[in-house]
C-alpha cells in the first residue's frame, strides 16, 4: 500500500475497528455525513424541480438527469487513469470544485440550456467518485474495506436521509425560492470535502508506483486489458444492471411514479426517503456482522431478491393512488429498497478493490464507476418515457425482470472470481452490535 493502512487483524468490535483506523480514515468517516447532507437535499426532487417547478417536460427532465450519467461517462477513462498518476486526492478536488459550480447554476435554471449546462458540470464531478473508492482503499486494506465501505454507506444514508426529511418538510412547488435554496445549500456542501483534503488530508495522495518490471503504459495497465478479466468484466455488467433497476431509478423512476402513479404528495416522498435512511444506519452494521466470512456473491443474491419484493410493493401502490396505502406503500417500498442497499453496498466495492493492484486502482474503481454512470443514463431515460406514456405496469414489470436477471448474472459472477475477492477464507472484521437493533 502507498499510503498508511490497516488490514490483516480480526476485529470484534466496532470501537477496536474505530481504534485501529489511521487518523485519515477517522477523518474520512468522521465527516461523511456532514458532506452529503447537501446533496440530500436535492436527490428526491430533481426531476420534481425540473418538471413542475421549471416547466421542463417529464421526459426532457429525465434525459437531462441521465446526461449527468453520460458525461461521467466520458469521463470515466481519463478519470481513473488521472487517480492513478496523479493520485486520488488531486482529482477530488478537482471535482468537488466543478460539482460546486454547477449544483450552483442549477438552482438558477430557467431554461433548459441553463439546465443541462449545470447537468454537464455536475457529470463532470463524477470523477470524485472512483477517486473517494481509490482512497479509502490506499488507507484501509484486506477484510476491513467490507467493513469501511458498509459504515461508510451507512453515514452517506444519513446525511442524504436527514436532508431528505429537512427538504421535503420545507420545498413548495408553488415557491421556487425554496428550491433555489435547497441548491445553493447543496453546492456549500462541497466546501466540506475540500476544506478536509487541503487541511488534515493535505499529506494522502491515494496514489500507488507501478510495480518496477511493469511499463506504465503497459498491455497490463489498459482498460481492454481490464475488462478482459471475466470476474471484472460480469462485474461491471452487474454494477450496471443493478443501477438501472436500482439507483438509476432513485431520481427519476420512484418520484416519478409516486407523483403520477401513486399521486403521494412531495412530503410523503421526503419521509420515503427518511424511511429509506433509517432502514440503512439501523440495520447496517447488524448486516455487515451477518454477511462478514461469506461469499459476497450470496449477498448479492439476496439483495437482487429484496430489490425485487421492492417493486413489486410500489407497484401496487398504482392500483389505489392517493390512498392511505399507496402512501404507505411508498414509504414501504424505501424500506425493502434500503435493506437491500445494505446489502449491496459493502460488496461490490470491496470486490472491486480486492480485484485491483494498488497502482491501477483507479482504473478500476473507474470502470465500476462508468458502469455505474452507464445504468444512470438508461434508467432515467426509460422511468421518463413508460411514465409519461402511462405505462406504469410494464415500467415496474421491467426493473422486477432487471433483478431477475441479476441473479443470473451473480451467479456466472460467482465461477469467476477469486476466492479472497469474494470474501472467503478472509479473517472477519465484524462490529459487534446488539442484535436488538
């Protein structure tokens, strides 16, 4: 590791994991709540605001959501290759500065070309991503990235959920000034990250040197070469597929039917959302101490199956639209949602990093972020257009066939990856918590 880690010990409890920490990862974990209350705010009425507050078509609102997805795309290459030369440090800030501009420019939208020039700067940022993965795994190693990367989800929930709840009880369709609000709120949120990696984290670069006998420019060091790995390459089809019928539908699909479908309220959106979180930092650490010694694959079958249930549930929130259960259907469907979340998010990032070298670890927290980018573009653009032309039904019967066939792609996951990246034969790293949590 190029950076000072913690790994090979057994830990019984999260105090022990808390102690062994190096004073970056407190940081890290210390603040994650804080930096994403901002961005809590906005994540349940994007496309709200767009449509009902700026006048911007639903399907147009969901093509400009999914453009975010397609410029982090774009992105993608030249951002991972950017972490590993010049470290992950260097290229979140970078992107927390471009998020910052353009969370700011969006809360002054009124047109659509303002509109999708802030959607542009924001898919921009999405470099932070792959970068943020990249870093905590140059100081936190072996079984215990499992552990970081599920707490870590854990404060990130919080701080969405808790400025889900505080939005949704204050933003008015009928008054834009509170949107504008929420935005601008949003967009001084990104001072928090880069206040942290100019002040205690100045000295973590989360960058790695190339093993002496491997050329930088090397067949090895290739995207191609990458994705010719078959753990890598299912995957990254995975991480896809679980965007489209998951968070790809988090902005558009889910408030989108809610409205139009289910006809709930903007409230009832926020408290899904709170529900959503609470579901997260309560069980979190219950999961993790459940799913630590086995296959991670498993998980991923579980939660494939919890997604499902999820859909299933909000769309019968359609047949009774407006009722007392389509609101609690709502708020029912974030929590079998979120459940699922804990299960997902320890996982796939600690696949991803136990695959990778230390020097091409942005290469490939890239990849997993361009395949997670990728979900985002289809997802909303296809929740935009079936919503709009009324079809409700075969909208929820296709994301309930997308985890159907996560399951199946899991399964060719399971063949292929190693057996260390799948979580077996690593010692646990488990925080013990009571089991009546």
């Amino acid at each position: 590791m190029s950076e000072t880690s913690i790994g090979g010990g057994t830990h019984t409890s999260l105090r022990g994991f808390w102690a062994d920490l190096p004073r970056e990862g407190r940081w890290l974990l210390s603040t994650t709540a804080v930096q994403l209350l901002g961005r809590g705010l906005t994540l349940p009425f994007t496309i709200i605001y767009l449509h009902e507050v700026r006048g911007i078509s639903l399907d147009l609102a969901g093509s400009l959501l999914a453009w975010i997805a397609v410029v982090g795309v774009l992105v993608t290459g030249p951002g991972g290759a950017a972490v590993d030369r010049f470290g992950a440090r260097a290229v979140i800030l970078a992107g927390c500065v471009v998020q910052l501009l353009g969370v700011g420019i969006l809360a002054f939208a009124r047109t659509v070309p303002m509109a999708l020039l802030a959607m542009t700067l924001m898919g921009l940022s999405s470099t932070t991503w792959p970068a943020f993965n990249a870093l905590i795994a140059s100081i936190v190693d072996g079984p215990a990235r499992q552990t970081y990367f599920g707490i870590s989800f854990a404060l990130v929930n919080l701080g969405i959920g808790t400025g889900g709840v505080i939005s949704g009880a204050v933003v008015d369709v009928h008054r834009p000034w509170t949107f504008t609000c929420i935005y601008l709120l949003d967009a001084a949120s990104m001072l928090i990250p880069v206040g942290l990696l100019l002040g205690p984290l100045r000295r973590v670069t989360g960058r790695a040197e190339a093993p002496p006998d491997e050329d930088g420019a090397g067949a090895g060091t290739s995207y191609l070469a990458i994705l010719r790995q078959p753990a890598m390459a299912r995957l990254i089809w995975l991480t896809f597929l679980g965007t489209f019928v998951g968070y790809g539908q988090m902005e558009a699909g889910f408030p989108a039917f809610a409205r139009e479908a289910s006809h709930v309220s903007t409230r009832t959106i926020g408290w899904a959302f709170a529900a959503n979180t609470a579901i997260i930092v309560l069980a979190q650490m219950v999961v993790i101490r459940r799913i630590s010694g086995h296959r991670r694959t498993r998980v991923l079958l579980v939660m494939a199956a919890v997604w499902a249930a999820a859909w299933l549930l909000l769309g019968t929130t359609g047949v009774w639209p407006g009722a007392a259960y389509a609101m609690a259907g709502v708020i029912g469907f974030h929590v079998l949602f979120g459940f699922g979340e804990t299960l997902l998010q320890p996982t796939i990032p600690a696949i991803t990093n136990d695959l990778a070298p230390d020097h091409l670890r942005g290469r490939y927290n890239a990849l997993s972020s361009g395949a997670f980018q990728a979900g985002g573009i289809v997802g909303p653009v296809v929740a935009g257009i079936m919503l709009r032309h009324q079809l409700q039904s075969p909208f929820i019967a296709l994301v309930v066939g997308g985890c159907a066939l996560m399951v199946v792609l899991t399964l060719a996951l399971e063949r292929r990856v190693p057996a260390g990246a799948n979580g077996v034969g690593q010692p646990s790293v488990i925080p013990q918590v009571p089991d009546h949590v």
